[in-house]
C-alpha cells in the first residue's frame, strides 16, 4: 500500500514539475523551484528507502513468526502426547493386580 501511495505521489511530483515548467511561478524564481524539487525528489528517494528496508523486515519478521508457529504446534502436539501418557500410566484407586493387568490390556 505504501508503494502504491509512493508510486502515486511520484506521479504528482513530475505533473508538478511539468506544471511550474511549463507556467512558471511569480512566487519564487524558476532556480528556487527547481531547487525545491530536487529537494522533493531526495526526500521521496528517501522515503522509498526506508519503505524497502521495512519490507524486507517485515518480510524477516513474518519468516520467523512461521517458524514459531510450526514449533508451537509441534510442542504443543508432544505435551498433549505427554499428558495423555501421563494419564493413562496412573494407577487407580486400586493397585491389585487385576486392575493392573486390565490397564495393560487397554494400553495394548
């Protein structure tokens, strides 16, 4: 989006200077103007700059944040596969040796 915003100020800056080119301003001399437009274009160089290197971060930031995403489904998969584990390794109430056989059987 902001490439875009960028792309269409670009635009405006080269009808502006086709504009003063072409009609002149009594407000500030023809070197004034011309001045002040190249000064524009540095500052939207400039601009255009910064945009790329907080692309390229973004682009960085959201590179990791798939990462995190697959290692935390992951994790999260293990713990679950641990808890449950867990859960069925526990003895009841009772530890007789027939509820011990039957849990290995559900377990088998």
């Amino acid at each position: 989006e902001l490439e875009n915003q960028l792309a269409a100020k670009s635009k405006t800056l080269d009808e502006l200077k086709q504009s003063l080119a072409l009609n002149g301003s009594a407000e500030q001399t023809p070197e004034a103007q011309s001045l002040r437009i190249a000064e524009l274009y540095e500052m939207m160089d400039s601009i255009v700059n910064q945009v790329a290197q907080l692309k390229a971060s973004m682009q960085s930031i959201l590179e990791q944040w798939r990462a995190y995403d697959e290692i935390y489904a992951e994790v999260s998969l293990m713990t679950a596969r641990y808890l449950y584990c867990i859960e069925q390794c526990k003895p009841g109430e009772e530890a007789s040796l027939e509820a011990l056989k039957k849990q290995v059987k559900t377990l088998q």
